[in-house]
C-alpha cells in the first residue's frame, strides 16, 4: 500500500534534481537521521545505541560511495540491524517527497483521501477472499486492513456471507499490517456490546500519548459476539496482522494456526530529510492488558503450528471436532467431513 500511495503522491507534487550525492551531503543525512531517532524513537533507551552504530558505520566510510535508492537502501538495513526494530525504513525517490510533507493544501489533502480511497477499492479493502466451506465454517482471508471510514461496509459485507456459520477461520498468513482502527474495529464485532473491553494501551512517549484502546459500543454490523474463531498466521504476517492474532489469543477469543510471525509491533511516523529521500520511526508502542508487553521481536506465537500450505486444513478440521464435541447426537456429516479433510491433509504431506 506504501509503494502505490507514494506513486500518487508524487505524480501530484513533480519532480527535482536536488539528490545529487556528496560526502557532505551524506554526513548531514547521517546527522538528520541520528537528530529525529533520538527525537522520536519510542524505546527510548536505544535511541543512543542505534545513533552511535550508525555514526561508526559512516566514519568507517561504508556510506561514502553509496547515493539514492543504494544509500537509502543500506541505511534501511543497517538501522534495522542495530536497533532490531522491524518498521525503521529510509525512503529514497527522485521526486519531490518533501513537498507533500509542506504541503498544507486542503484541495492537495483531499485529492490524496480520494486516491487512497480509490486504491483500497481496488485492493477490495483488503479481503481477498470470503466463503462457506465444508461443516458451515466461514473463512474470511484479510490481506490487509485498510481504513475504517472506507472499509467498515466491506467487512460488513463478508460477515453477511458467513453470518449463520457455526465457526469462523480468519486468514492472516499474508497479511502485511495496516490501520490500527481497522483491527479494534474487527475485534469489537467478535466482543459484546457491554461491558466494554480493553484491548490494549497506545503508549507515544514524546507525544504525551497513553491511551488505552476500548472495543466499541457503536458498530455498524451485527456482532458476533460467542462465534468459535480460528486466526491463520505465518512468518509473513506483520504488524497489524499481528495486533489482530496477538489481542485475540490473549483475549481467550481466537485459537492461532500457522508459524510464529515476523514481530513488528511498533506504530511508526514519517520524517522527511530532504527532496528525495524521508525516514519511517517507530514512535509508539503498544502493550496489551494481560500480558504487560507486546510482541516486538518475538512475534506472535501460534497455539497450533502448521505449514501455510496446511493451515487452513488444520483449523477446519479443529473446528468441526470442536462442533463435534458440542453436539448431543453424533453428526454423520461431520464424520465424514473429518475423514475426508485428514485424509486431504495426509495425501499433502
């Protein structure tokens, strides 16, 4: 979504020449970047260890010959190595990126919603995929959650086609993050109305910001509140995939399938440095009510462990054994749903 917004961006704003590369040039970079990381990195107490590996990385000479997409590039890497934090990114374009960040024109702003909007759309909001299997199991595949403003009908949409399921798998093995209010918004729909509950606690410690994020009482939707939910995740599910896994799974609400996630769980703001290039910084941080901590760098663990390619099988047949178990008369459909789907998952393996 980064990469096709950012083309938006810059057919809007037109281009400059003014990335031109010097030893100088790269220094005062360096010194901007170690400036906004210990202006704005949210683990504080990092902060020097991340600006004093970079600034030996330099005096090594490693930067000097390097300029554009290249420098940007090993910055990205080498900031990501010592800090081990996952959302830092350093933005090289040949157009003009700071002038988006100057830019306070509401007709500019307006016509940047408006294209989001359109790329969201054609995106489907972010849901791949919605359908009715075997069993009366609904399965929701979200490759992205998008905006709420935009997307809250969307996802209203795809309960309608599992609404009178009797269990729910969510996939998330591809699901690269996205909007924070996308994910509190979903979970509210699995959750009662009353009493509301707290699902986690946004913390931005040069912002004076510590919030602590409620599930909502206002939906558009029906809820969902006691529906049996199994979440889908891999080692490419990443940040706001991993928000959704990791808050339901402490909530007792969701059983995860799949392999331990990538372990990016910092919300981030973008710096500009100069015409051509900007940095991305971790700025806030999330910790969840139960657990006291979040899952930067550790990722979210899985309850189940199975293959991507397996995973969906899997939850399928754990949620019909668990109908099974709920039902007074023995269900010879499930049985016979059951001995196909294992013998599906044997045959693949």
């Amino acid at each position: 979504m980064y990469l096709k917004l950012l083309v938006i961006l810059l057919s809007l704003i037109g281009t400059s020449n003014s990335y031109g590369h010097s030893t100088d040039s790269t220094n005062l970079l360096i010194e901007q970047i170690a400036d906004l990381i210990n202006q704005h990195y949210v683990i504080q107490k990092n902060s020097s260890a991340i600006v004093d590996g970079i600034f030996m990385l330099r005096d090594s000479g490693k930067y000097d010959s390097l300029e554009g997409k290249l420098l940007a590039k090993s910055l990205t890497t080498d900031i990501k190595r010592i800090s081990q934090d996952k959302h830092f990114r350093v933005h090289f374009s040949e157009e003009r990126v700071s002038a988006f960040f100057e830019s306070s024109s509401e007709g500019l702003q307006s016509k940047l919603e408006d294209d989001w909007k359109q790329v969201e759309i054609e995106n489907d909001f972010g849901f791949s995929r919605t359908e009715l299997m075997e069993g009366n199991i609904g399965y929701i595949k979200i490759d992205e959650f998008t905006n709420p403003t935009y997307s809250e009908d969307a996802f209203i949409q795809c309960l309608e086609k599992v609404k009178f399921a009797d269990g729910l798998i969510i996939d998330l093995n591809h699901c690269i993050g996205g909007s924070g209010s996308m994910v509190w918004l979903i979970i509210s729909y699995f959750q009662e109305k009353r009493p509301v509950t707290h699902l986690t606690t946004y913390s931005c410690p040069f912002e004076n910001i510590d919030l602590n994020i409620m599930s909502r009482k206002r939906i558009k939707g029906s809820r969902l509140p006691t529906i049996p939910i199994y979440v889908l995740i891999s080692n490419q599910t990443y940040s706001s995939g991993e928000s959704f896994s990791y808050t339901l799974k402490h909530l007792n609400r969701a059983t995860l399938v799949g392999d331990t996630t990538k372990g990016g769980a910092h919300s981030w703001k973008e710096f500009p440095l100069n015409d051509s290039m900007s940095i991305q910084i971790p700025t806030c941080q999330f910790t969840h009510p139960i657990t006291g901590t979040d899952w930067e760098n550790k990722g979210v663990i899985p309850d189940i462990n199975a293959s991507v390619e397996d995973s969906k099988t899997v939850a399928q047949i754990e949620l019909i054994k668990l109908l099974q178990s709920k039902t007074e008369v023995s269900s010879t459909d499930y049985i016979e749903i059951l001995k196909r789907l294992q013998a599906e998952l044997k045959n693949e393996n």
